[in-house]
C-alpha cells in the first residue's frame, strides 16, 4: 500500500511539475525575447495585428462567423499547392473562410520519413509555438513528429525523424510550407486571437474529398493506408467548398 501511494505521490509530482513549467515559460518567455532584444508574439500582434484582422474580417463576416472565431483548422494541400482556412465558433460546424496558395513545399507526395528527405509531413497535428522572430519573416512551429509518426518510425527501425517543421513567409522550403510574408501575418494573427490550443492542422497529399483523388508514388510505406484514411476522415467533416 505504501508502495503505491509513494507511485502515485510521483505521478501527481510530474505532472505538476510539467504544468508548472509550461506556465512558467508561458510568463518568462517574452521577458526573455524583450531582454535579448527580439520580438516578442505581442510585439509581432500590435506590429501586424491591424491590417490582418481588416483582411481576414470580411471573409468570416461573409460566413457568419465571429473572429476570432472558437476553433481554426488549417488545410494544406500538396498537390493542390494550397493552404485552406476553416472556423468555426466552437460550437456549431465548421466553414471554409478562404485560401492561400502555397508559394513553395519541397519534396513529393508522401509523407515525412526521417531529417534530410526535404519532405512536408503528412498527418494531423497541432500547433507547437508561434515564432515572432523567425527567419522567414513568421512562423507557426507544428508538433512533428507526433505519436503516429513516431509510432511507425519504431515499426520500421527508423529514427531521426527530423523536426522544426513551420508553417512560414517568404518562398522558398525545406520541409515547410512557405506562404508568403502578407499570408502568413494573417494566420499568424488568427492563430494567436484564436489560441494555438484552438488551432489543428491537417497536411494532406491530395484533397481526398475530389472524387479520384489518389497518390501515386512509388516506395510509400506499409502504414500509409492508415494514415490516408486518418487524413480522409478529417476532411470529410470540412465542408468542399471554395
């Protein structure tokens, strides 16, 4: 009995320990920024917050939903060469509010494998951080590799999955999607009013939604089913709309 109450003193330990830290961080960080001379996320708000808000404003207005709105997917698209925006107001489904090309995302069709491939992943992920101070211009940071990546990555005997995968300005990639500066101010915008913990991303190969969609690479790994199916069901529930 002791034994276990001392494993449950442990666990609940941890466990504030890692909520402590994330608040921690959450407060320090831009009192670092600020003392390192860098732009801090608030900065980057008041700098370009404005003029993406007045661009973004008509498109929600137009669907009937608040912005920020109460959750954000953001879509983006190999083939296509496109990132979509849809919101919802929390409560209610969710409604395609506009969309950007994607300006550059290196590789092929298929997903991220290990470091160096160049490849955009593909999956269901979440959005990490915001970087205010990013060297192309700003940048939403993506949880890459999540569990599913990871989890296949130990079937296969793979590892250096690779990391630091954005989704950024400017125009040229390795591994990311660039948008453009003017685009990507205005997700980094909605992406900070929303709260990242309100923002999912889907990366796709194809819209599985278009009727013959398919992907068609060689050397594709075993899983892949799994994870385009995984794909497939999430944009099912987004409305195919432009």
């Amino acid at each position: 009995m002791k034994r276990i109450h001392v494993l449950v003193a442990i666990l609940v330990a941890v466990a504030l320990a890692a909520i402590f830290r994330r608040r921690i961080q959450d407060v320090c960080a831009p009192l670092v920024q600020k003392l390192l001379g860098r732009a801090t996320v608030a900065d980057r708000l008041e700098q370009f917050g404005p003029q993406s808000r007045d661009r973004l404003r008509p498109f929600f207005e137009a669907k009937g939903v608040p912005c920020p709105p109460g959750k954000v997917v953001l879509v983006g698209m190999k083939t296509e060469k496109m990132l979509e925006i849809y919101a919802s107001d929390g409560s209610g489904e969710f409604k395609f509010i506009r969309s950007y090309p994607v300006l550059a995302a290196s590789g092929k069709t298929g997903p991220k494998l290990r470091e160096g491939d160049l490849q955009v992943p593909e999956g269901l992920y979440n959005v990490e951080s915001l970087n205010p101070n990013s060297r192309f211009h700003l940048a939403l940071r993506l949880d890459y590799p999540n569990s599913f990546d990871r989890q296949q990555a130990r079937s296969d005997g793979r590892s250096n999955l690779g990391s630091n995968i954005m989704i950024h300005g400017a125009s040229v990639s390795i591994g990311c999607l660039a948008m453009g500066d003017e685009a990507i101010e205005d997700i980094f915008v909605l992406a900070a009013d929303t709260g990242i913990g309100n923002v999912s991303v889907i990366l796709a190969p194809v819209d599985f939604r278009v009727a013959g969609s398919a992907v068609d690479e060689e050397d594709l790994p075993p899983w892949i089913d799994t994870l385009y199916d995984g794909i497939r069901l999430e944009l099912e529930q987004l409305p195919k709309e432009r």
